[in-house]
C-alpha cells in the first residue's frame, strides 16, 4: 500500500524546474528579451547561434531551460488557482491542463531540440 | 437478553447537548488583497507565469532557428516591436523577483547543521547568489563570444 | 495622567445574532497596559458579558489569541500604549479562520483533532528496558528539534494562513511544526508513522509557503521552515519508497537513540 501521495513528486520537479529558473532565466531573459532588442549589446549572428544549438551538450541544456521550468509553472499555477480562485473543486480539469501543458511544451522542445541540423 | 437491556436504557440519562450556533465566515475570494503580505505572496506565486511564457518565447525562438535565417530574422523582428519589449520587460521583473525570492526563502529548507549549530540564513543564500552570477557571466560568455 | 482609547470589539450572540457586530468602548490608557487589560478593565467595570479567553497573561499559555486591528496577536503581549500613540483605535476580533461561538472566543476543536492526528508524542518501536536507563541527549541533538518545541499552542498561525482558511482539512502550521519537533527527537522513532498522516494533499502539501505563519508566531518557532524541511524529508521517503518498496524500514539515520 502506498505510504504517501504521490505530491511529493510533483513538488520535486516544482523545486527542480525553480532552481532552473531562478538561476538561468534573468540572464537569457535579459539578454534576448531586452538588451538584444533594444540595442544595448550586439545580438549574436544566426550563424552562431545555431553553431552552438548544434552542440549536443547545449541541446540537453536548452532542453532542461524548456522543460523544467514548465513542470515549476504547472505546480505552481495549479495552487495558485486553488487559493487565488478557490476553484481547488475543478482539481482534475487544472491538474490536466498544467501539468498537460508541461508535458506539451517538453515535447516540443524534445522535438526541435532533435531536429535542428 | 432483552429485559436487561430495557433496564439498562431506562437507567441512562438520555440529553441532547446545547450547540450554539457558531458563526463561520466565508473567506472572499479577494482574501489576497486584503492585506499587503498576501499580496506580495500572490505576486510571487505569479511569477510562475512569465517564467511559462519565456519558456513558450524560447520554443518559438527555436523553432525559428531551425527554419532558417530569414524565420530568425523575422523572430527577431518580433522581438523588437514595442508590444513584444514591455511583455519581456514585464517578465523580466517577474523573473527577478522568482530568483530572489525563492535564494532567499532556500535557507529555510535547508537546515544544514555544522558543528551543531544550524548555518545562518545569509550564508545559506549567499552561495545560491554567487552561483547565479557566475553560471550568468558564464552563458553570456557562451552568446555573445 | 491617562489618555483614552476606543476598543472595537466583535460581538457575537449565537442566541440573539445572526452574524457579528461591533461595539466600541472607551478604555483609559497606561503605559504598561496590553489589550488583555483593556478587554479586563472592560468586563470588570463596563460591560460584563464581553466574552474572551485569557489564563497566563504571561504569553506562555496561548489561551488570549486574538485578532488585533486585523493582525493575529497574543493580547497579553499587545500593548495599548502603541496603538495610543499613533492615534487609532483598536479593533480587536475573535482569530480568523475559526468558527466563533460567541463574542472573541473561537471554536478550536478542529485544531486539535488534527494535532492529534499527527500524534505529538514520542513514538517507540522497541522500548528498552528500565534497567538501561534514561535516553541520553547531546546539546547538538536537543538544538535539531528545540525551536519547534517552543510551540504553545497558541493558534495564531492558523489565523495568518490563507491556505487554512481556504482549505478547511489542511492540517496546519501548529501541527506540521510539532510533528517535526518529534521527528527530530533522538529518542523518537515514529517518523514513518506521521509520514502516513502528513504527506497527503490534506497535510503538507497544502501549504504554499505563504510564510505568514512563521511572521506571527509569538515564540519564533518558524513553522513554516518546519514544513519546508518536512516536504524535503517527504521527498527523499517517497524516492526511498520507490527504491526499496518492500524492505524500507522506518528507522531513520538521523533519529538513533542512544542510550550510553
């Protein structure tokens, strides 16, 4: 018989996907959100950027930058609506569409990340 | 048998408890605006959303790559309009707010005991924060070279 | 000589009231007076049928929890001299999140099934024999669990969290910080017990780290970095559950008793 929920898991990729987050996305964010589009550095060339995405340890990181922080999103999200909204009765129905989404946006990233020549 | 539970029932002292009648409020669904802790939680808690959306801005931003050149220009393009900025400068404060709130709240997670006594917060922090800077310089460095 | 204030106070007779009214009463104002000898000065000389609970006045009881100018607060440590000075008025409300039986008392027969439910005691599997004699303590081992110890009950962490207001079989703040202060007990061994009550969708994970709880708490127990930890020991439970479905015993590496 199961001990516990299994919560704990989802509150393990929650943490997970916050580290992620919270260490890689200012920088990124900053630079191609910000400095590269409003001209305060130089954007880098499409032929360097896709010189390193062709790279195969930078695909498993930029997989890891997609995914986790998805699966953070989704938990978080999720309680949100639960205590934002008190819609915590529509669990199923959000648990869904969160963790869906999540799964989506791997999957997409998983399918680009593999098909860039 | 049945005489001595008759006997038995007669005997026991039957009453019906005095229940007053609480009065339960319902919690509103601004329960978060009504105080300015709150707020700052859900704030944070929000953060999670532009976290999303740079993740969804990134697919696209490969998905351009991969088609080519002139797909990346116009991604970059799109970038560029005032619409796309004040989104990603938005999400830029949300994301910041992400980082520093979730270095700051790590300590309390973590016990880590040396020696018998529990590490203070900041120095709990602190290697979260200098680790940020330098994988920062260091992705930078991977860009922009 | 001594100022005046003006106390609003929730009224609420179940007998006569639908719901809860104010009153305002007008209490004179010392420098060493807190809101407990307002509400005392109150009852004795103005109105006698103001209800409220209050024992210690000392802060170590937890019986005088109330909601003072929307903050959960121990009224014996609350003084009025504070609120004199910058002018307002006190408005004092039974805590939040409770039922309320009448005027400023709460009904907290919730809170306590579920710290039962968590068993707040020490938990042994085997129980050495007399003839061995007492379980032993290093400072080192008192100091893991001692912080969370300094609990009295006092619930007003349950009136700052959202979460136990909105989610009515969240076990709590109170609860997870006391079963944490006997998990981390050497001489405990009842951590997969609470582990079977607490890690569930009613229990830890209810909590969003809200960190109210910890904000309020009159002893500085910090019960929302016992949830946290919690979370963190159910995490590694739940990987140890997967790696080791069958064998997995409940002695934890951290809790050895021992017994020198």
């Amino acid at each position: 018989m199961k001990r516990q929920s299994n919560e704990a898991f989802f509150w393990m990729l929650f943490s997970a996907g916050g580290v992620v987050a919270a260490l890689l996305i200012p920088g990124h964010l900053f630079l191609f959100g910000v400095a590269f589009p409003l001209g305060w550095i130089q954007p880098p060339t499409y032929e360097h950027l896709l010189a390193l995405v062709r790279l195969p340890v930078t695909r498993i990181y930029l997989f890891v930058l997609c995914s986790l922080p998805l699966f953070h999103w989704a938990h978080r999200f999720r309680y949100t609506l639960y205590d934002g909204l008190q819609v915590k009765h529509l669990n199923e129905v959000i648990f869904s569409l969160c963790y869906g989404g999540a799964v989506v946006g791997t999957v997409v990233a998983g399918y680009l990340l593999w098909n860039i020549a | 048998m049945s005489a001595v539970n008759r006997e038995t029932i007669k005997t026991t002292a039957v009453y019906t408890e005095f229940h007053p009648r609480w009065y339960r409020e319902r919690v509103s669904v601004y329960w978060w605006l009504g105080q300015w802790q709150y707020l700052k939680f859900i704030l944070r808690e929000l953060s999670s959303v532009p976290v999303a959306i740079f993740v969804v801005i990134t697919l696209f931003q490969l998905r351009a790559l991969l088609s080519g050149p002139a797909a990346y220009a116009r991604f970059e393009h799109w970038l560029r309009t005032p619409g796309a900025i004040v989104l990603n400068v938005i999400s830029f404060f949300f994301v910041l707010l992400h980082t520093i709130t979730w270095f700051n709240l790590a300590p309390r997670a973590i016990a880590i005991r040396m020696r018998g006594k529990r590490l203070p917060d900041l120095l709990v922090a602190a290697p979260n924060y200098a680790l940020w800077l330098v994988v920062s310089v260091v992705v930078a460095w991977f860009i922009l070279r | 000589m001594a100022d005046k204030i003006i106390l609003e106070i929730t009224r609420y007779s179940p007998e006569q009231d639908v719901e809860p009214r104010f009153e305002s009463y007008e209490v004179p104002v010392y420098k060493e007076w807190v809101v407990l000898d307002a509400l005392n000065y109150i009852k004795d000389k103005v109105d006698g049928s103001l209800t409220y609970r209050w024992s210690c006045r000392m802060g170590i009881c937890g019986s005088c929890g109330m909601m003072v100018n929307g903050e959960p607060k121990l009224t014996c440590a609350t003084f009025l001299s504070a609120y004199a000075r910058n002018g307002n008025k006190v408005r004092v409300e039974p805590l939040r999140y409770f039922p309320v039986v009448r005027d400023l008392v709460t009904e907290l027969s919730d809170f306590l099934v579920k710290l039962r439910n968590v068993k707040p005691w020490l938990i042994r599997k085997d129980e050495p024999p007399l003839s061995q004699g007492e379980f032993l303590q290093t400072p080192e081992q008192l100091d893991r669990y001692k912080q969370f110890s300094m609990c009295i009950n006092c619930t007003l962490c349950y009136a700052a969290c959202p979460v136990v207001g909105l989610d009515p079989v969240f076990v709590g703040p109170a609860a997870i910080a006391l079963a944490q202060r006997y998990n981390m007990d050497s001489r405990d061994q009842g951590a997969d017990e609470r582990m079977a009550v607490l890690a569930h969708p009613e229990g830890i994970w209810g909590c969003t780290f809200v960190g109210e709880c910890t904000r309020v708490c009159p002893k500085h127990v910090d019960p929302a970095g016992a949830i946290q930890q919690y979370k963190l020991m159910a995490v590694l439970d739940w990987v140890k559950s997967f790696i080791m479905p069958r064998g997995h015993t409940s002695k934890d590496v951290r809790s050895e008793p021992r017994n020198d």
